[in-house]
C-alpha cells in the first residue's frame, strides 16, 4: 500500500497542479498532517478525498497487474516441468 499512496499522491499533484509542480517545483504531501502540501496549502477535505481515490485506484491497478503476472509465471512453470 505504501507504494500505491506515493505514486496516488505523485499522480494527484501531476493532476492537479501539473508535471513541473511535481518533478521540477517539489510539490509533495506533508507526511502526518492530512490534505497538506509541502507549500502549506491546506486541500478541502473533498479534494483530499479525490487524492485518496487516485491512491486506490492505483493500489487496485497494481494488484490486479501482481496478481496477473504471477498467474503468468505460475503457467510458464507448469508448462516448463510437463514438458
């Protein structure tokens, strides 16, 4: 999960405020205080929430890309020992 909230919240700021923001500028979240960027700008909680759903957005998405390859590998294997 932690991955997901670092690139959730990476791809919100790219969203929000754009890619130089991000990359360029260092616009990041503030760990341990909630909706606050690195500039002190404090989000709605509603935008906060947008943040938090591109999170899980992107937690399922990674889930989803885990689980799909190691379903792959596991029938590579399978076919590699009955051949």
């Amino acid at each position: 999960m932690g991955v997901s909230m670092y690139l959730g919240d990476m791809a919100f700021i790219c969203l929000k405020y754009g890619r130089r923001a991000y990359f360029a500028d260092g616009l990041r979240f503030v760990k341990h205080k909630p909706y606050t960027l690195s500039t002190g700008e404090v989000l709605p909680q509603d935008t906060g929430f947008f943040a938090w759903l591109v999170s899980v957005a992107i937690w399922l998405a990674l889930t989803i890309a885990i689980v799909a390859t190691l379903v792959g590998v596991s029938k590579l294997l399978r076919r590699a020992r009955t051949s």
